[in-house]
C-alpha cells in the first residue's frame, strides 16, 4: 500500500551504502555512466591510434628506402660482374699494351704540336727530363748488351770492337805525358798527319798479346771441330741418323752395352 510504504522503516546499513539523499537502487536496474567520463576514455584512445598509424608509416618508408638501396646494389653488382666478365675474356697484357696504346698516341700529338711550331721534337722531351731519370736510363742502356745472332760479319766485329774496348783500361800518366809531347798536335785535325809516328811501348804490345791469346782460347771453346774417326763402326744411314744414334748412345748406351757385345759375339738369347 502506499501509505504503508511511506511509513516503513528504511535499514540503515543500505542507508550506510547509498549515501545521505541518494535514493537506493534495485540491483537488477543498469549503472549509468556520466556523459563526461566518456568521452575522456575515448581521447586516449585516439593518441595510440595515431601513434601506431605514424610508426607504420616510419616502418613503410623504411622499407622504401631498403628496396630501393636493393635495387641499386643489385644494379651496381650486374655492372660489376659484367664489366669483370669484360676483363677476363681480354688478353692477360691488355692493361700493358693499352698504356702503352695511350703513351704512343700522346707521343704522336706532341710531335704534331712541335712540327707545327717548327721545333725538334726530340730536343723538347729531353726538356721535360731530370737529371736523375736521364742517368738512371743511361745506366739501363750500358747494362743492355742483347745478343741478336749473327747477321753479318760488319755487325759482329762492331760487337767485338764494342766488347774489347769496354775492357780497355786508360793509363793517364801516359796520357798526360803524350799530350804534353805532342802539345797541340795530339788533338788532330783533317790536316794532320800523325800516321807512323806512334811507336807502341813494349808493356802496351805484350798487353795486346795476351788479349789476343784470350780470345783465341774463348774462339776455340765455342767452335770446336769434332775429329772424324775412320775406325768408329758406320751404323748410320745419313748425317742425321747419325746424330740421333750418338744422342740414343749418349743417353742409354750404358743400359744397351751388354746387349751388343752379345750381338757382335754371337752369344745373344
């Protein structure tokens, strides 16, 4: 009844627990959430979904930037493998001859350039030359004695003269002492006439004699005839098997010794 409701007495531990002037609540009725409270919930929210969009960003851009720099390896790798292709299939002196290719090519635009100046050209290089490389390429070209063969017999007494007179020793007291004797006359012109006058000292001729002995035995060493003997077996056909057999006898004839005693005796097996 309504009036008894209102005369009825309230528990005072649910008064405890609602609080004073709060109306209790029946516990199947829902809880109500302020307006306020809300949207205070909702802002957070908000910031991590903006911060998780900017890191994906960052993440993507960075994955941008490894692709590309994969690419660009990848590239500058083909053009390495290829240009390393390139110089295997090349000659093993390629690098030798193309300096050398340069070199000659910049020689030949100088000496276009001097011509047209009107200079000597070999003159204008040995200006651009230190004192120091011009000795050092001296000193190479006096160790240089290349033996080329025989060509002709003018080539080889030139050589020979070349030899004997690197080998010649100068005396300068006697130098001194012929200069002073003769005076200007040891310096001849087209006019002089100085044939006949020179007499050779006895230490100068024995000197000459055992060059010349030296150079007899040295001569003999390198052309030495093979005496012909008239009781040596003919075993060979021609001049060239004999050769051969003399290189077989040489290199297995110790091996081959037995056998032909028993052939020239008649007792082989």
């Amino acid at each position: 009844m309504p009036g008894r409701e209102a005369h009825e007495p309230r528990d005072p531990a649910a008064v405890r627990e609602i609080g004073p002037g709060r109306p209790a609540s029946s516990p199947s009725s829902p809880r109500q959430v302020p307006v306020g409270s809300a949207e205070e919930g909702e802002r957070p929210l908000a910031g991590v979904v903006v911060l998780a969009a900017q890191k994906r960003e960052q993440r993507l851009r960075k994955f941008r930037e490894l692709h590309l720099k994969r690419n660009e390896a990848r590239k500058l790798n083909h053009q390495e493998v290829v240009e390393e292709d390139k110089r295997l299939k090349l000659p093993a002196n390629w690098e030798a001859k193309k300096a050398r290719l340069e070199w000659e090519l910049q020689e030949e635009e100088k000496k276009k350039e001097c011509a047209a100046r009107g200079e000597d050209y070999e003159k204008v290089k040995l200006l651009d030359i230190s004192a120091e490389d011009a000795e050092r390429w001296e000193r190479k070209k006096r160790r240089k004695n290349p033996d080329l063969g025989f060509s002709d017999y003018a080539a080889a007494q030139l050589r020979q003269y070349h030899r004997l007179t690197k080998q010649i020793k100068p005396n300068m007291e006697t130098y001194e002492r012929l200069r002073e004797k003769h005076g200007e006359e040891f310096y001849p012109t087209s006019n002089s006439l100085l044939h006949g006058t020179h007499v050779p000292s006895t230490e100068e001729i024995d000197r000459m004699v055992i060059d010349l002995e030296k150079q007899i035995e040295k001569r003999d060493k390198y052309s030495r005839r093979r005496p012909y003997n008239d009781d040596a077996d003919i075993d060979y056909i021609n001049e060239r098997n004999a050769k051969f057999n003399k290189k077989a006898e040489r290199f297995y004839g110790k091996y081959t010794a037995e056998i032909k005693q028993n052939l020239e005796r008649g007792t082989a097996v």
